[in-house]
C-alpha cells in the first residue's frame, strides 16, 4: 500500500486501471500542447501565443487541470482532452450539489487509455467541536 501512494504521489500522477487518487479541483486552463523532439518534453503554450507548428509534433488543444492531491499532499497536473473536460465538469457539478470525494482514475477503452473521474462518498465527516472557554481556562 505504501509504494502504491509514492508512486501516486506525483506531479503528474497517472494511476494504473483499477487504482484512484482522491484529488480536490484549484483551477483549468486552456492550452495548446505539442511535444518538442529537440527537448524531448511536451510544451504548453497559450492560446493567443503565436508558436510555428513546423517545430513541434502532435500539436493539439488540451486543458490542464490543476488538482490537490492528497496523497501527495501537494498540487498535481492532469492533462486532459476536451471530451475529458466534460465529464470532469460532470462530476464537480455533482461534487457541488450533493458533496463526497472526487477520485481521478484511467480507464483502458479499446487500445487507448482514459482519464476518468468518480464522485465517491466522503469516507470522514469532520465537526467542530464546541469547549467553552471557561474549560479552556
């Protein structure tokens, strides 16, 4: 169980069929991403940026969804193609109206891998807790 967290913990986590990350949504920006063979790493650039796609490969229109990770503890980055963004919005609309835990899976659909997101129910229910402050004291 340890190793499957730190291999999780990531900053682009990308989980095997099967597992899921529990993950809370900061923010989505659209970009356009193509890989850079002289760099050897896929770039993001913005929308209105001006970038000659003679210099990159497989250039194409992505959204980049920033998330917290709880096993990370930290802030992670999931790429995501505009079907994908949907059922993501899907599923934070749900997350709004009726609450739980948002978890970030893949699942394989033919010969092809999905990012996929599961609106589960919130295993801990937190409450505050009132003392007085005469107990305090």
């Amino acid at each position: 169980m340890n190793d499957k967290r730190s291999r999780l913990a990531n900053y682009r986590p990308r989980p095997e069929t099967g597992e899921e990350i529990p993950i809370q949504f900061i923010e989505m920006e659209e970009k356009i991403a193509g890989w850079a063979p002289e760099l050897k790493r896929t770039i993001y650039l913005d929308k209105a940026s001006e970038y000659d796609p003679e210099n990159f490969k497989r250039v194409r229109e992505v959204f980049l969804l920033k998330v917290y990770n709880w096993f990370l503890d930290g802030i992670s980055v999931i790429e995501l193609k505009p079907e994908e963004r949907i059922q993501f919005e899907d599923i934070l609309n749900d997350h709004l109206l009726y609450g739980g835990e948002v978890r970030y899976t893949r699942k394989k659909q033919g010969k092809k891998i999905h990012n996929c997101f599961l609106l589960a129910e919130a295993p801990i229910t937190v409450r505050a807790k009132r003392i007085a402050m005469a107990d305090i004291l």
